[in-house]
C-alpha cells in the first residue's frame, strides 16, 4: 500500500479538490507534497525539479487556496518566459477555475498577459483588476508601467522556468516587476536549474527561501 497521502491531506477548498478529481490526480507528486504546504504557509521557495514533474499545480495549488476574492486587486502575479508557456499555466488554472463557479457570489478571476495580442485590448480587460495574473514579462511589465495593471497589492510573485527566463535576458524585466510589489512579497522561483546567475536575483528578493529540490527517479 502506498504511503504517501493524498492532496485532502491539505485541507483544499472544496473546488480545489473536485477539479483536482476530476482531472484523476489523486496523488500529489513529490515537488506538490513537499511545496504546497510551505507555499500555503507564506514561505518564499525554490521548486528545483526537472520539466513533466507537476511544478505548476505546486504553485497554482497554493495561490488558489489564498486568493481573497472579496478584494477585488491583483493578488498573485506568475511569470513564464514564452507566450506558450503562459497559456499553458493560464489554461490548468482555467481547468481549475471551472469549478469555482456558482459556489461563491464571486468568482476568483485570472487574466493571461502576454505579448503579440492587442495591447489596447488588453489594457481594456484590465478595467478590472484580475486576482491572478498570468503572463510574459516584456507584456507585464508593460502593463504595470501604463498603470493599467496595479501590482503592489499583490502578496505572490512566481518566476517560473527561471533559468530560461536569465538565458531569454528577462530577469531586468522581471526584477523590475518585482519592485513594483509590496515589501511582504512571498517569492515562488521554479527551474529546472538554478544557474549561479540567478543569485543576485533570489538574494535581492528572497528571504529565507525554503529551496526543494527533487532529483529525477533512478
Ligand atoms: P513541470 O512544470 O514540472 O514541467 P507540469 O506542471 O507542466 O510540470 O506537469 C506535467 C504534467 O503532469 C501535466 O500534464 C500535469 O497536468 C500533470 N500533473 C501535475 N500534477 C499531477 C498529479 N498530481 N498527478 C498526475 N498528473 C499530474
Ligand atoms: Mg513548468
């Protein structure tokens, strides 16, 4: 019999876990186990595994489980380095999100930001403000800078695919994110590798980062 507990173990919203039934997942992977509670605990962290180990539910997980959605602002901020990648992220949240419908009078909101769509659409769809923010950095960023999207309430910021964000020269972008969010900023890096570079980044934001790192089955 296995050992490992499954994802009620982290006492979810009830939407959380119907989605995540409804998806099969019974089991948490091992980044999920050992993240999801440090993360739902406010700790900064460092997910270190490699691509196809289940990091985005690791942090949409969390993210979903503190989102106050009686306050309408900007509450998490996730970065990925491609457009792909981004909707990627946006649509597990979507699959997720579909089950938080007509549970409450208010549904948590997310919006996808990412470049090569139309830019005074997307100012347009921030007339209000989403609960989480999915996008690219260069489109956040820009966004934050023409005041249409409104970052400093925001109390979660995830870097995700660190190291290809440092390869593709976003980390200026997303650093200058950063700075434009509250002092209390819980930070979520994710990699597959955490390249010496990336050091001045995580020592300027991190504080006491809990840094899990999942070596790949034998
Ligand atoms: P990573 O970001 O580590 O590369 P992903 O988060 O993209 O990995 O997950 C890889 C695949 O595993 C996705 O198709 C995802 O839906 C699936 N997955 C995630 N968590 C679980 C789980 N607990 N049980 C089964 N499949 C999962
Ligand atoms: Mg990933």
């Amino acid at each position: 019999m296995s050992t490992k507990s499954n994802f009620e173990r982290f006492q979810l919203k009830p939407f959380i876990i119907e989605a995540l039934n409804d998806q099969r997942f019974s089991l948490p992977t091992e980044i999920q186990e050992r993240l999801i509670p440090a993360i739902i605990s406010g700790k900064d962290v460092i997910g270190q595994s490699q691509t196809g180990s289940g990091k985005t539910l690791a942090f949409l997980i969390p993210i979903l489980e503190r989102i106050d959605v009686a306050k309408e602002e900007v509450q998490a901020v996730i970065t990925a380095p491609t457009r792909e990648l981004a909707a990627q992220i946006f649509s597990e949240l979507e699959k997720i999100l579909q089950f938080n419908k007509s549970e409450d009078e208010i549904d948590i909101s997310a919006n996808l930001i990412v470049g090569g769509t139309d830019r005074l659409k997307t100012i347009g769809k921030l007339k209000t403000q989403p609960h989480i923010v999915v996008g690219t950095p260069g489109r956040v960023l820009d966004m934050v800078e023409e005041q249409a999207l409104k970052v400093y309430t925001s109390q979660i910021f995830v870097v995700d695919e660190a190291d290809q964000m440092l390869d593709m020269g976003f980390i200026e972008e997303v650093d200058k994110i950063a700075s434009r969010m509250g002092e209390e900023l819980q930070m979520l890096v994710f990699s597959a590798t955490i390249p010496e570079k990336l050091q001045p980044f995580l020592k300027k934001y991190m504080n006491n980062p809990r840094h899990v790192q999942v070596d790949p089955q034998q």
